[in-house]
C-alpha cells in the first residue's frame, strides 16, 4: 500500500525561518519525485511557492500566532476529511491544533508528529502555553519523530515521549566565489557566526570567549540578527572588544556560503542544539567547526567537530584548537535522499498499524 499523507508546514524555500522549514522543503520536494508515497501539503499562503499542485497555500490572515494557526488547522483538517488520507503529519508544537483537529474530522487517519526543537530549546524561560501544547501533542499524537537522540531524550524527560529518531539531512549553500574576509578587511584570522540573535544562541558565551583568546588579532564576525541584537552590541562595548567583532545583520542566502568559505572557524556556541543545519553549512564549505553539544555530531565521525562545553573559557580553547587545524574537516555527508527513506519507512509503519 502507498500511504496518503497530509503534511503540515510554515515556511518552504527561500521563504524560510528556521531549520524546520528547511526540513519541510527538502523532505517535500524528494516525496513528490517517489512513487512510494502520495504527499500534500498545507502551509500559510504568505510562504507557499506558487503552481505547485501538492501545496496549498492557506490565507492565514492578521492577527497573533495562535488565531493564525486556527485558521490553518481549519482547512487542515477539512483537507483530512475531503480526500481519505492515511496519515497526517505535522511538526513542533503550532501542529498541535491542526493535527487534532484533522483526527476529529477523520477518526481514522494516523497522527505523526516531529519534533525539530522544544520550547525549552527556544527560551530560558519556557512560555506556559507552549510547554502545554508540546505536552499535548506529545500525549495526542500516535507516533513521534525527532531530529536527533539529543533531542529524544529531552523529550522523553520533559514529557515523557518516546520518539523515533530520524536525524536531518546535510545542507550545502550556494557559493559565489566572493572573499569575506578581504571585503570586510579584516587581516588576520576570521570566526564566524550566523543564527537568530536569542538567548538559545549562547552568543554572549562567544563574545566574553574572545577576552580569553591569547591573539588579539582574530576577528569575530556575527550574522543574523533578533531581539538581543543590541543588547549584544552594548556586551561587546563593556568587554572593550570593539575591534574584534564585526556584527554584518541578515545575510542573504546567496551570500551566505561565501561567508562560511571565508571563515578560518565558524563557531556554534548555542545553550541547545537539537540539530545544527549551520554545522552542516560549515562543513560543506571546508570549513572547521567549534561547536556545544549539537545533534548534528550524532552522524559526524569522532573528533570531525572540536566539541566544547557551554562555557565561555571551553569556547576560546576550542577556537585555538579549530585555528590549528589544516586541512577540510573529513566526513559523510547525511543526505536529503536518507531523510526520505527513513520517514517514508516510518509512514508504512504507522499507516499499516505495525508500531
């Protein structure tokens, strides 16, 4: 039996917000290739690509993120119940409303749920009504996926999921041929760091690493941007290392491989990292990486990541590790193609009731 699958997303390519709608882009795209599985999927209309017959875009409308997400779960579970799907599958915890209420208008589809981050992942202090919601989902949902073990684990201390783990695939950004460090003029050795500025990103961990680094002349180059932008500004004026940092704001997409081919190291310094698609940027570009604990690891060959504490001291000793290295990293790279496989296994599963 070929299983039916209704998907649910947020943002597709190059309408993307994060790492899960990366996931949802690349997974997508291979199933709608396959002959093994018949997907659709659902998004906001203000992210869905255009002339695409398996995607529906849903006019989500004004409003906060929960009256959104009600309008979506509306034509979500209409879809379910129109055209007979098997599963339904959603991601994180803004599936929760969809994914119930498609398995009330169709008491007999499949409810699979992934997991890409928790809210606890996301904040240092955990909004009640998210952790309330991954609960549920966790409860609700007939089968769970995660991105990595590290994350399974969290989830299975936090709410008491047991989860299947399927980790993500490795991406590649485009490369331009452009030289960073020389546009920016910086002389000596380039770190970068790129990813929403928040408390999850442990960016202030890095900027107090670099008191600790023995050269002065290593330049730190900080991309993204978020509601801690300033605040980290004013950080790097108090330590007095003005000279050392260079924060450049949002890199566009065709921009970004050019900045991590650039970099001597580029650096992932977050407090949680259920994955770590940027580690996977890095790599393809040679680059070596310094990293906290990150799922990613989890398909990398021992010591292919200088792997540091949560810690600004562990940080600045791994730098002058990663500075030393010559050399690309050496690995595998996990494919998008793997990703597919493996959940398309998972939907046969679920579908056929052998879970």
């Amino acid at each position: 039996m070929v299983p039916r699958v209704l998907m649910l997303g947020w943002g597709y390519p190059p309408n993307v917000t994060g790492g899960l709608d990366t996931h949802v882009g690349e997974v997508f795209d291979r199933m709608e290739a396959r002959d093994d599985v018949e997907a659709q999927l659902v998004l906001p209309s203000e992210y869905a690509p255009e002339g695409r017959e398996n995607i529906e875009g849903v006019a989500t409308g004004d409003g906060d993120i929960i009256t959104r997400i009600g309008r979506l779960s509306k034509r979500f579970a209409e879809k379910a119940a129109e055209e007979d799907f098997d599963l339904v599958h959603t991601h994180d915890w803004f599936g929760y409303g969809p994914g119930s209420r498609a398995q009330q208008s169709n008491a007999d589809i499949e409810w699979i749920t992934s997991f890409h981050s928790l809210s606890s992942d996301r904040n240092v202090d955990p909004p009640q009504r998210e952790v309330e919601t991954e609960q549920r989902v966790t409860n609700r949902s007939d089968y769970l996926i995660s991105v990595s073990h590290l994350l399974a684990d969290k989830l299975n201390r936090e709410y008491g999921g047991e989860s299947h783990v399927v980790h993500n695939g490795f991406t590649e950004p485009e490369f331009g041929g452009r030289d960073m460090k020389a546009e920016l003029g910086i002389d000596g050795q380039m770190l970068f760091f790129v990813g929403r500025h928040t408390d999850q990103k442990g960016i202030s961990h890095l900027l107090y690493a670099m008191k600790h680094l023995r050269d002065p002349d290593v330049t730190l180059v900080v991309g993204g941007k978020g509601h801690l932008t300033d605040q980290l500004k004013k950080f790097v004026e108090l330590l007095g290392i003005e000279d050392q940092i260079e924060f450049v704001g949002y890199i566009p997409e065709e921009e970004l491989g050019d900045y991590y081919a650039s970099a001597d190291v580029f650096v992932s310094p977050s407090l949680s990292e259920p994955f770590g698609i940027t580690i996977t940027e890095a790599l393809a570009a040679g680059t070596h990486v310094v990293s906290t604990p990150a799922g990613v690891i989890e398909c990398l060959p021992e010591g292919c990541v200088v792997e540091v504490e949560i810690d600004s001291v562990s940080i600045a000793a791994g730098i002058e590790e990663a500075l030393t290295r010559d050399g690309p990293p050496e690995y595998e790279p996990r494919t998008w193609d793997e990703v597919v496989d493996e959940t398309i296994a998972v939907y046969e599963r679920v579908a056929s009731g052998d879970y």
